[in-house]
C-alpha cells in the first residue's frame, strides 16, 4: 500500500500541496469526514465551510486554546506563568480599599459623605451603588479621593470659587 500510496505523490502532487495548503486542509477534513477529496469538493460550498469551520473548532482544546495534538501528547512539556494586568491589580487595589473605609458604615444618603451603620431613612445607599471603579493613565477625579478618605464626595469643585482662592 505504501508504494501504491508513493506512486500518487510524485513530486508533481508533493509542490501541489506545499503551493495551495487549503488543498492539504480539504484533504484533512476530507479524510476526517471519511470520503474523498471528490467527494467533499462536490459538496455546496456553504456545507464545505461549514464542515471546514467545524474541523478547525475540533482542532483548538477548549480548555487551553492550543493545538489538541499538542496538548494531548503526554510526551509535551507545559510551563505555567502569571500574566500581569498592572491596570487591573490597581483598580482591585481601589476596590478593595474602598470596600474597607466603608466596612463600618456601607451606606450613606446620596451625597456620599453622610454614613450609617444601617439601611435607614435617608441613608439608603450602599457606597457600592452606582460606584464603578475605573483606571485611567492618570487621576481624573484629583478632587475625589474616594480610597483613603471616607467622606470624600464624587462632586467636582466649582471651578469658579477655587479660582478666587
Ligand atoms: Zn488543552
């Protein structure tokens, strides 16, 4: 079978395939379908993609992303690693400590500088409501330090009265 196999890949079928690897692919997918390279180009083109796209799903594991057929050679070696979002470590560091400055008395009235203990008349709000903490490349709220001040309030200063200052 071997030599009947090397009679059909003369050089002439070798280059075929190293010019036009969607060749190499159709007959992949070809095989894994079971039928012929005929067969699967007989197909309507929008069933050929679609068998194509789901041979390439089949091809990523789903658990890491690589090649299954490296994934799953037990021989493979694999080194794990951090990858480091520095803006996401600082917004977490934010929340965190916004979180414990307001760990006593987590809701204020809707001005953000009147705390309670309880939920009760006008203090209603948990100092997470409406707060979404962000990152930028520099301090956008200079007015506002909503992290280490607990009745910091998220209200800009008049731009009028600090220029009289
Ligand atoms: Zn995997």
């Amino acid at each position: 079978m071997g030599a009947q196999q090397g009679r059909h890949l003369g050089p002439k079928s070798a280059s075929l395939l190293d010019r036009h690897p969607e060749v190499d692919r159709d007959l992949t997918v070809a095989l894994w379908l079971g039928i012929t390279l005929a067969e699967f180009d007989r197909l309507a083109p929008l069933e050929r993609d679609l068998w194509i796209k789901k041979w390439h799903a089949q091809q990523v594991c789903p658990d890491c992303g690589n090649p299954i057929s490296e994934c799953s050679d037990p021989e493979r070696l694999w080194a794990s690693y951090r990858r480091i979002c520095y803006a996401t470590m600082e917004r977490n560091a934010a929340q965190d400590a916004y979180a414990g400055l307001h760990e006593t008395a987590p809701f204020h009235d809707g001005t953000f500088t009147s705390w309670s203990k309880k939920r009760a008349g006008q203090h209603r709000f948990h100092f997470s409501h409406g707060v979404t903490i962000c990152v930028a490349d520099h301090d956008l709220t200079p007015w506002d330090p909503f992290t280490t001040e607990r009745d910091a309030s998220p209200i800009p200063p008049d731009p009028e009265e600090t220029s009289e200052e």
